[in-house]
C-alpha cells in the first residue's frame, strides 16, 4: 500500500494528537482517535485501561523518536522508539486505518523490544 507524503503528515499529527491527549489524562480524544472497529470493541475505559496496562509506555512516555513507515497486516503503521518513565526503550507501532470518509484512525498498537526487526 502507498501512502503519501501527505497522509503521511496526516497520520503523524493524529498520533502526535493521541499521544498528547494521553498525555494530559483526556481520555474521550484519545478514544475518539481510534477507528470505528475499536470503538465498537471497548467502552472508553475498558479501552484506557487496556492502553494502560498493556501499552503503558505510550500513556506519558519520557522521549519520542518517530523513525517511519512500514504495512503491518497490510495497514500503514508509524513505529517510533520510546522512552519510557523508568528509561526503558521500545519500539512502539501505531497502526492505523483509512477511512470511508478519507481519514486515518488509529486501529491498534504494538510494543515490541528495541532490537526486534519489524
């Protein structure tokens, strides 16, 4: 699949908006970023407290470096390295969906270790 340049800002700015909304306890933006089929599968808080204990380092990460674009399962996905609170690194996937409607929604997240390939 090829994504543009454009949708490419796109998807960056809707992560960039997810993470912050995570980050500033706003629990309705964060889910209301998430694709149609996440919704349907968690209530808000049922989906913050999966983030929370799954994915915890993307709730207040210490750093963020976005390193690119890759297909997981065929949906474009941004894998950046994080840094956590307590300094651990990963490597954090946010997969995304394009829409009907021609936006990107966040359909589901990987944490994997730094040094697994992709």
């Amino acid at each position: 699949m090829y994504i543009s340049e454009s949708d490419k800002a796109t998807i960056r700015q809707l992560i960039e908006k997810q993470l912050q909304a995570f980050k500033q306890n706003d629990e309705e933006t964060a889910f209301s970023l998430t694709s149609p089929t996440i919704q349907r599968k968690f209530t808000r808080q049922d989906f913050i407290k999966m983030v929370d204990n799954k994915y915890n380092a993307i709730i207040k990460p210490r750093s963020i470096m976005f390193r690119g674009f890759t297909l997981i399962n065929d949906f474009p996905a941004l894998v950046m390295t994080i840094l956590d609170q307590q300094g651990n690194l990963a490597q954090a996937i946010f997969v995304v969906q394009h829409q009907r409607d021609y936006s990107w929604r966040i359909h589901g997240y990987e944490l994997v270790s730094i040094n697994e390939k992709i």
